[in-house]
C-alpha cells in the first residue's frame, strides 16, 4: 500500500509540475507576442511618417516646377509682345532702346 500512495504522490506533483510550464509556456507567449507587436507597429509608424514626408517633399517639387514654369511663361509672352520688345536698330550716343521713338 506504501507503493501505490507513493506514486499517487508522484503523479500529483507531475500534474502541477506539468500546469507551472504550461503557465511558463503561456506568459513567455504573451511577453513574445507583445514585443513583436510593438516592433511590427512601430516598423509600421516610420514607415507612414517616411511615406507622409515623402509626399509633402514630392508637392513641394511639383509647387516649385510649376512656379518655374509659369515664370517662363511669363518671361516669353514678355519677350514675344512687340510693345515691349527692344527695337532691333542700333542705338545712338545717350538712347536706351525703350525710349526711342519710331
């Protein structure tokens, strides 16, 4: 009778053994989980705040071109209008091109 109270001993202590790693198991899990989640979301954060300067950077371009184009612009329609072109004949002692008259 010694012999069989004794392994029912044993057995009862392998089942919480088996309970404490199975706890073990459990948090160590959750601690993982938790620590790759935060990694992956804050991979993901830099990852759209890149993506956000990226876009504001690709609109400042696109301001800066389109102001540049639109001062060529400009400058042609001001040297293709005949009342503001200089006048082609050379000018004399003391003339500006502008001031002469035809």
């Amino acid at each position: 009778m010694r012999n069989a109270a004794a392994g029912a001993g044993a057995v009862c202590v392998h089942g919480r053994m088996t309970a404490v790693i199975t706890s073990l198991v459990g948090v160590l899990g959750t601690l993982l989980g938790s620590v790759v989640t935060h990694a992956f979301q804050q991979r993901s954060a830099r990852r759209t705040e890149r993506n956000a300067l990226d876009a504001q950077r690709r609109q400042e371009r696109l301001d800066a071109c389109g102001a540049y184009a639109g001062l060529l612009v400009e400058l042609i329609t001001d040297d293709t209008d005949p009342g503001t072109a200089p006048d082609p004949r050379p000018c004399g002692p003391g003339e500006h091109p502008r001031r002469r008259t035809p």
